[in-house]
C-alpha cells in the first residue's frame, strides 16, 4: 500500500510533503476500493498520521480541514467517521440560520454561526426499526442554538427531506440532515462569518428543470444537466450565470474617485453585459443579482449550480494599495500561484491572508469534480480577448493574465467558472474609466469575444446561423 510506505516514510522524516502524499493515497483508496479488506487498515494509518501531528502542532492541520468526497455509497461505508474540523477561537458560538437552495439534483445546506468552532459530522444508515431515513449529522462543538432559528427547514426535493437543529447536549448543537437518496456529498466551512456548506448531489438524469427552491420558479423549461466536458462539446454553452459582487451592505472595494464602490460598478457592467450576451450569442442569462442587494459568496454558486449553468463569470473590480497598481486579471479556482493572488482572493472573500492559507488546505478535495481545466480555458479566452480588444480602444491597458487563488464564490461550481477583476478601481485612470459607460461597454465587449472564442472551441458549430436558429426554433 503507497499511502502506508509514505506514512512510514513520515514517521521517520517528519516532513509535510510525505504526510500529505500517505494521506492523498490512502483516502484514494478508501474511495476508489470501499470493500478492500485493507480499508480499516487505511482508516487506522489516517486517523494516527493525521492525529500525531495535531497534537504536536496544537494548530489546525491540513487534515482537520479536509472535506472527504462519499461517492457511489455501499453497505460497509454508510457509516463514516467524524471528521473533527478546525479549532475553536474561544467562547460559546451561537447557530443562528439554515439555509438551502436546490434543484432535483442538486442541494446547498447552509449552516450559519456566530463564530469559528469545531465540528464533527456522520453518515447514518437507513433505520427502519425507527422509522428513520438515512442521514448526515453535524456536530458543532462549544455553541447553542439561537431561539430565533427555525429548527426544521422542509426540502422535500429529489434528494433530501429536510434539514433540522437542536440542542443536542448544553453546548453542542447537532444539524441532521434527512435524506432520500444520493450520489455524493462534500462539506466545508468557511469564515467571516463562520458557516458550513453541505453539497449534496444525485445521479444525473437526462433532464432537470431550473427551479431555484424556496424561491418561486423563474423558468419551466427543461434541460440537459451539464455533465462531463463530452456533454459540453455537444451541447455547447446555452445558459451563463453573470455574477455581480458584492452588493447591499458589502460594498466592496473603494474608489479613488469619493462616492464610488464596486458594488455599484460591477453591477452596471453585469447588466450590460447579460443584456449583450442574449442578444450577441443567443444564450439564457440569469443574474445572481440585478439590484443593489446582498448576497453570501455560497449563495451565487449555489444559484448557479440549482439552475444548471453552463458558464458561471463573477465580475469584480481591482484595488491595491499602490494607486499606481492597473490592469486586468481573470481568476480561476485553485491553489493561490503567488502574493498578489493571495490578497486579491483575501480581499473579495473579505477574510484575511493567513485565511487563505488555511482555505487551501480543503481544495485538494474540492477540486477533485471541479471543472478546472474547462475554467482555466475559459479564463485564457477571456483574459487574452478582453485585452486585446481594449488595447484597440484605449491607451494603457496591462494585461495581467490569468491567474488562480482559492476563492469562495468559484467554490463548488459545477461549471466552468472564472472572476474577472476588470480594472483597478483605486488608480485614478482605472477608477475614471471605470465609471464611463463607453469603457464598460467595451469590457463587455471583449468578454463577449472572450466566451464565443470558448464556445467555438468546445463546439465549432455552436455559433453558425444554422445552429443559432435551430436552437430559437427549438
């Protein structure tokens, strides 16, 4: 067993790299093998590999924040060992919210909090001597339950009945969420302020319909789940999530100029942008927001994914501390590639760099079903028309390329999804720029030339007139 020599290896070298490849191996057997004999085997080796340097350490390990990928369940795996999460900053941390959007094949359970604390969660097999259904627990340590919650959320979609809290001991509240079937599931949290996500996926059909639950449905029509890049090359792209940030209460970054917030530009820009999309590529365009409100970073992925997106773009703008700091970037999720990445990633997951270290640490399984290499071509089309198209339009214009961090608004996309930082808004130039309606015009613009690029390499028939007006028939 290569997670086992690795793990040994560990003992004797005490050196992170060889901790970290046992672990990968192992619990890569775990998934890929879950009757394998050698299973509780595997399991002991993580739970001394990943314990000893918890207690040597006295911090949070990359261990403790790893999420784990239950796939295609079995008899011998239905019932999973916790996974104790990061450590608590100190106090009684009160849960104060659940949330949820889904679709027939996709559910997000939010878990609010008041602060960071650790936690713990299982998966329970069907019961029916008690008549009870399968089910995923959560434990948080150190909280109590806010009175003003509501303790049951009914869901009662493909996938899960509902989701319920109580106080399960005097300082340990415990979330179950009831399930009626499922493929695979991932949970992690995420801070500022302090929640835990729960994604839970079914099998894919050959239709779902778009509802966004508890909201009222916004379409009826029918449409392939996207799937697996082969679907993408016949399908094409049909349905793109534009992505306002920030918004409301958050208003992101300040402008050089008094009196403008980024909120206020990049919404503008969004909608030109939606509006130039339907008419330019034919393509259904769903904004995450077309108003000044506010919206949590899980809850535009979320929209995205419940209405079966096939492109998700979140559009942001720049700041530094440097007013003299211009240019574009375009981002994609992964492990942050250097400094400047980091604290842009910081800045617009409103959480500090030391966060960022620790959220990198969860990504290795996050990323194991993202769309990353379809999200890094999108991003190089994007990134290089983008540029491009503004270079011919106005004077100094820096191409910044396309760059990778891990931030929690492309976070359990399941399409493509990049964030494009189109200027900076603290240098005066950018910032001026920034507020003409002919400059966002022409960011949007080279977006556009950037996505039909993308299109016409997945499908090189997905833009002729022929297919155009098939699709409008149709």
């Amino acid at each position: 067993m290569v997670g086992k020599l690795y793990g040994e290896l560990y003992q004797r070298s005490r050196r992170g790299s060889d901790r970290t490849k046992s672990r990968l191996n192992l619990e890569n057997m775990i998934r890929k093998f879950p009757d394998d004999p050698l299973r509780a085997q595997a399991e002991s080796i993580l739970g001394i590999t990943s314990g000893e340097e918890s207690m040597a350490s006295g911090k949070p390990t990359a261990e403790d924040a790893v999420s784990r990928i239950i796939q295609n369940e079995t008899k011998k795996n239905q019932e999973t060992n916790p996974l104790i999460r990061k450590k608590n900053t100190g106090g009684i941390s009160v849960v104060n919210g659940l949330r949820f959007w889904s679709n027939p094949q996709y559910t997000r359970v939010v878990i609010d909090a008041e602060q960071e604390t650790t936690f713990s969660y299982r998966l329970l097999r069907k019961d029916p001597a008690i008549k009870k259904p399968q089910r995923l627990y959560i434990d948080l340590d150190n909280t109590r339950l806010s009175q003003d919650i509501q303790k049951l959320i009914p869901i009662n979609d493909n996938l899960l009945l509902d989701a319920r809290a109580g106080q399960y001991r005097h300082d340990q509240v415990r979330v179950v969420v009831d399930i009626k079937s499922f493929q695979s599931y991932k949970i992690f949290p995420l801070k500022n302020p302090f929640r835990i996500v729960v994604d839970v996926w079914g099998k894919e059909t050959s239709t779902a319909d778009n509802t966004i639950r508890p909201s009222p449905p916004s379409n009826t029509n029918t449409k392939a789940v996207p799937g697996d890049l082969a679907k993408q090359l016949a399908l094409g792209v049909r349905k793109i999530v534009i992505d306002p940030g920030h918004g409301g209460k958050d208003y992101g970054a300040p402008g050089y100029y008094k009196g403008t917030h980024e909120k206020n530009i990049v919404l503008a820009i969004g909608k030109k942008l939606a509006a130039k999309i339907r008419k330019t590529l034919n393509c259904e365009v769903v904004m995450t927001r077309s108003t000044d409100k506010y919206l949590s970073l899980e809850e535009r992925t979320a929209i995205a994914n419940t209405q079966n997106a096939d492109l998700f773009i979140s559009i942001h703008t720049n700041a530094a501390k440097d007013k003299r700091a211009y240019g574009i970037e375009t981002f994609f999720l992964n492990l942050a590639t250097d400094e400047d990445a980091i604290l842009v990633a910081a800045r617009e997951n409103a959480t500090s760099t030391k966060n960022i270290s620790d959220l990198e640490s969860i990504l290795n399984d996050l990323m194991q079903n993202a769309k990353i290499n379809e999200s890094s071509r999108l991003a190089g089309q994007v990134q290089h028309s983008l540029s491009r198209h503004l270079n011919g339009k106005f004077s100094k214009i820096k191409n910044k390329g396309v760059k990778q961090a891990p931030f929690y608004v492309l976070m359990g996309a399941q399409m493509p999804a990049i964030l494009i930082e189109t200027s900076f808004i603290s240098n005066p130039r950018e910032c001026k720029r920034l507020t003409s309606a002919s400059y966002q015009d022409q960011l949007c613009e080279g977006i556009i030339l950037g996505i039909k690029k993308y299109i016409q390499v997945l499908n090189p028939t997905a833009l002729s007139p022929d297919y155009t007006q098939s699709r409008s028939e149709g």
